[in-house]
C-alpha cells in the first residue's frame, strides 16, 4: 500500500515537473500566500484572479503591470526630453531678440552720434563760410 502511493506520487510530481502541466509559478505564488497568511481563500482569490486576468490579457498580473509602469516612464522621459528641448529652442529665440533689440540700440544710437557730428560739421563749415 505505501510502495503503491509512493510510486503514484513520483508519478504525478514527474508528471507536474516534467511535462509542464501545470505552471509552477501560478501555483507557487498562492501556496506561499496560503502557508504565510493561513488564508486559503485568498490564496485561491489570488489563483482566480491571476488565471482570469491572463486569459483577458494574455499576460500575468505582473508581466502587464511592468509592460504599463515601463510604457509609462518611457512616456514620461519622452515628455522631459520634449520639455528640454523647448526650453532650449525659448532660450536661443530669448538671446535673439535680445540681441536684436541690443543691436538696434546701438544702431540708433550710432546714427544719433553721426548726427551730432554731421550738425557740428555743419555749423563749422557755416561759421567758417561767415569769417571769411
């Protein structure tokens, strides 16, 4: 009799282990919940739940969230790296308008003093025309 439940127990783990019958990590993840909580019925929630969102999804629970948290900080560094650039494309177009602006201060103030100095020629010349 004990010889007889041996071999069906070697049968059947060889049976689990070696023709994959059944996912050991499906049935690892709830066997620990159940022997740390002592709470089968959460470990076979937990079971349910896992088999059903797989076969919704095609991926288990935790393979799906990974995939989102990653889609979701690639998303997140694209929207930085964006960020970035447009911060520096305000910068340039910044430095440019001031520099523009710069530039037509001194324009202006340039033509004022070529003013000024043609005015003084100008009245030299007049004075000079008058003492003669």
């Amino acid at each position: 009799m004990i010889l007889k439940l041996l071999k069906l127990s070697l049968i059947l783990t060889s049976f689990i282990f070696l023709t994959g019958f059944v996912p050991l990590p499906a049935i690892l993840g709830p066997s620990i919940t159940a022997a740390s909580s002592g709470n089968l019925v959460k470990a076979s929630a937990q079971l349910v739940f896992n088999n059903e969102f797989k076969k919704k999804t095609g991926k288990s629970s935790l393979s799906y969230i990974t995939e989102e948290v990653s889609k979701n900080n690639q998303q997140k560094r694209i929207n930085n790296e964006f960020n970035d650039l447009i911060k520096k494309r305000v910068k340039i177009v910044h430095q440019k308008l001031v520099n523009q602006n710069n530039e037509a201060k001194i324009i202006k103030d340039f033509k004022l003093i070529v003013e000024k100095r043609v005015k003084l020629t100008h009245e030299k010349l007049l004075q000079k025309k008058f003492n003669q």
